[in-house]
C-alpha cells in the first residue's frame, strides 16, 4: 500500500450490512502507529450510521491507544459533523464542532445520563423510570409526529423500554441518541446506543434462560417475558411491585412495531438482527454493548391502532405457546423466520 492510500474506508452503502461489516474489519485491522481511515465523499449519514460509525472508531481507539487515527475528507460531511458525527469521533481539539442543538425534524447525537435522570427523580418525587418517560415523551414528538395520540403514546413507551434497558440491564451511567425525520419521505429513525455489558451478559444473569452466543442472545431478547430481571420482580410482593418493574416485553412490542412500520435493529457484541417486512437478517459486526435503531414510515399512521392491537393479542399467545422458562433457540428462530406479523 503506498502512502497515498488509506488503510480503510467507510463503507460507501452505509446500510445495515455496510456497517456492521465496517466495525468488524476495523476492530480486526492490524495495529498501526498511524491508521487512515477514508471518510469518504460527501453524502447523507443516517443517525444510526453515524452512531455506528462512531462507536465502532471508538473502540477502536480504546483497543489500541497508541495509535493514531487520522480521519481524511471529514470536513466533506458538513451536515453530519453539524449533528455532532466529528465530536462523536472524539477527535483531539474537535476541528468541526457540533453547530445544530436541535429542532423540529431532529435530535442532534446527544446524550441521557443516569445523574440527570437521578436529580429529575429526586425532584419529582418519581421513580427512574417516570424520570425516562419524561424524556422519552419529547423524544417521541419529533419521531411520531405528534404531540399527543395513540402513536405518540406508544413510542414514548417504546423508546422509555429501551432506554431502561440501557440503565438497567446494560448497566450504564449514559446512554447517547441522535434521531431524524425526513419530511419528503415521511420516514422518521432514532438510534440508541450504550457501552454496557451487552445481551449476552445481561441475559446469562437471568434464572431462565442461558444464550450461547450474542446472537442466540438478540434472538432471545426480542421474545415476550424474557428478561433477566422480570422473574425478580414476580417474587415481589404484590404491594411492593411498581408499573415501573421489568416485564420482559419491550423489545417483543419494539421489534413487532417498527418491524411492520419501518424496520428495527439490534446489535451487541458480535452479531446483529434486523427486522422489517423482508423478515429477520443476520450480521457480523463488532460493537460494544449495544445498538438499537428503529425507524416508521408515518404514510402507514392510519394503520397503527390496527398493528398495536395484534401486536398486543400476539404477545399472549407467542407467550403461551413458545413459554418462557422452557422456550428455546430453535422454537424462536422458527418464529421469526415465520412470523404472520405483517398480514395483518
């Protein structure tokens, strides 16, 4: 290789399969005093491409601190560095700052930390998980679109599981989120990501269920009931429980919704899984802790209430007839690779 050429590139397709197989490639690429990585020409970088792309430079500089990383052509991606993409970067004096704070079609890559959320919660008189919905109510206006209704009301909740999970299972202090919509298209995506233990860890911590690998953990988190923390807050008390306690169900109702009506994406670890209506996909990929992104195409609004019920009425019966304490590898991916949930 001469000198003129960089050691990587950004994939040029940031779709879900471009970067996941970046993160691999880049954990993986030898070690070297001085690494370029070609950001490629100017284009539009979605949140989750940027989060992803982010996250996986990250790691990298953690691996490997003595290396230097040497961004070329950054300067080309005005509006991604303008969302916070260079600061993300953590690059040394943040030669292009974030210039966007927020506003009616976006939230720029931001952040949601357990302090903030503590002194909310202390303030209020609520528990954690009220102080999240708080947040996760703002955050949902600029992803449903509106600021009350039945869509609103769900992706609040929605988003309000998987933040939870990221204080709660992935054990973390913060937690950073970039969202988008997208007017010509009526598309709107956010992207979630922590730094935490990941699923397989926080799964192999339940009394139920043990997944051998990250992937058979992602599979296993986008079933109802399980959790590795739901089955401590059955031995509760019935006055001691709380509408805020874990019941094991938000990914099952995450990965049916944005399935259906966009499409939604997990990964930690080694692997990740994709969910839209061409069905469920597998990645190779290399993150720490993990990523959630979902998105909705708002042209189907009128078809939500309909979704939300079957999804509601699915939940019991996938439960009964996969179980929880019993269920398997096997039966959920037979499941999802024949999952009737989008014929309704």
């Amino acid at each position: 290789m001469s000198s003129s050429e960089p050691d990587i590139r950004f994939p040029h397709n940031c779709s879900f399969r471009g970067i996941s197989e970046f993160s691999k490639r880049l954990i993986e690429f030898p070690s070297k005093d001085r690494l370029v990585i070609d950001t490629g020409p100017e284009r539009f970088f979605s949140p989750t491409a940027m989060l992803m792309l982010a996250k996986a430079c990250r790691a990298r500089g953690r691996k490997n601190p003595e290396e230097t990383l040497v961004y070329r052509g950054l300067g080309r991606h005005s509006y991604a560095n303008n969302l916070g993409f260079s600061e993300a970067l953590n690059i040394k004096d943040k030669p292009y700052p974030r210039g966007a704070f927020g506003g009616y079609t976006y939230i720029p890559i931001s952040g949601m930390s357990r302090a903030e959320l503590s002194e909310y919660s202390a303030d209020n008189f609520v528990e954690l998980g009220e102080a999240i919905e708080h947040r996760c109510s703002d955050i949902a206006r600029i992803v449903s679109r509106e600021g009350e209704g039945p869509l609103h009301y769900f992706v609040t909740r929605a988003f309000r599981e998987i933040f939870r999970n990221c204080f709660e299972h992935a054990e973390v202090d913060n937690v950073a989120f970039c969202a988008q919509y997208w007017p010509s298209k009526g598309r709107v995506e956010i992207c979630i990501v922590d730094r935490g233990i990941g699923m397989l860890e926080s799964l192999n911590e339940s009394k139920h269920h043990r997944p051998l690998s990250d992937r058979e953990a992602l599979y296993f988190s986008l079933m109802p009931g399980v959790s590795s923390k739901a089955w401590r807050a059955k031995k509760k008390k019935a006055s001691q429980r709380s509408e805020w306690d874990n019941s094991g169900y938000g990914l099952f109702f995450s990965h049916q919704l944005f399935g259906a009506m966009g499409h939604f994406f997990v990964a930690s670890g080694s692997n990740g899984l994709l969910v839209n209506r061409g069905g469920v996909s597998d990645y190779e990929c290399a993150v720490e802790g993990t990523v959630v992104s979902a998105s909705l195409n708002l042209s189907q609004k009128h078809e939500f209430e309909g979704v939300m019920n079957a999804v509601r009425d699915k939940a019991a019966k996938v439960k009964e007839r996969l179980g929880v304490k019993s269920i398997d590898f096997a039966s959920i991916q037979a499941f999802l690779k024949n999952d009737e949930r989008f014929d309704w």
